[in-house]
C-alpha cells in the first residue's frame, strides 16, 4: 500500500526518528510533508523523503477528506489522532 495524504507514518530517520506525524502534503515520489500538531504544525509541515518513514498502514479519513476538499484542519485534530500512536511507542 502506499503512502497517501492523512496516511500514519513513524519517522525512521532524523532527529524525529520514532515519532509517529501524519501525511499532510505529497510533493513528487521522493517526498511528502508531515505533521504532528505539536512539534511540526500543520502550517510549517516537514519535508521529508519517503524513505525515511515506515507507513504503518492506517490512515485517518476524516483528515484525509478535509485536506483534499481543502477544508481547515486544526492542529488539535492532527494531535488527538496521533495521541494514541505516540502513547504506544
């Protein structure tokens, strides 16, 4: 399966390797933007390559569908989605 918009991925690599940020933005193939809500803001979101993160295979619709239908997505959201990932890890 591949990475997507609102998809969960974990940071393998960098001084963010082993926090859990959430698909915001694709870029090209190489590259996506990622948010957590918390340490990356959803308005300064981190450009990172794929290769450096492991999709674990969840994706948040709800998110998903207001970031493609370009409706507001609050910080606060993108955290509690997140909560429950970062808790186990």
């Amino acid at each position: 399966m591949n990475i997507g918009i609102g998809s969960v991925v974990l940071s393998t690599a960098g001084r963010d390797k082993g926090r859990f940020f959430l698909v915001v933005a694709i870029v090209d193939d190489k590259y996506v933007k990622i948010a957590d809500g918390e340490l990356r803001p959803q308005e300064k979101a981190k450009l990172k390559k794929i290769k450096h993160l492991k999709f674990n295979g969840d994706v948040i619709e709800k998110i998903a569908q207001k970031i493609l239908t370009d409706k507001q997505v609050f910080d606060a959201e993108i955290r509690s989605a997140l909560r429950v990932y970062n808790e186990q890890n």
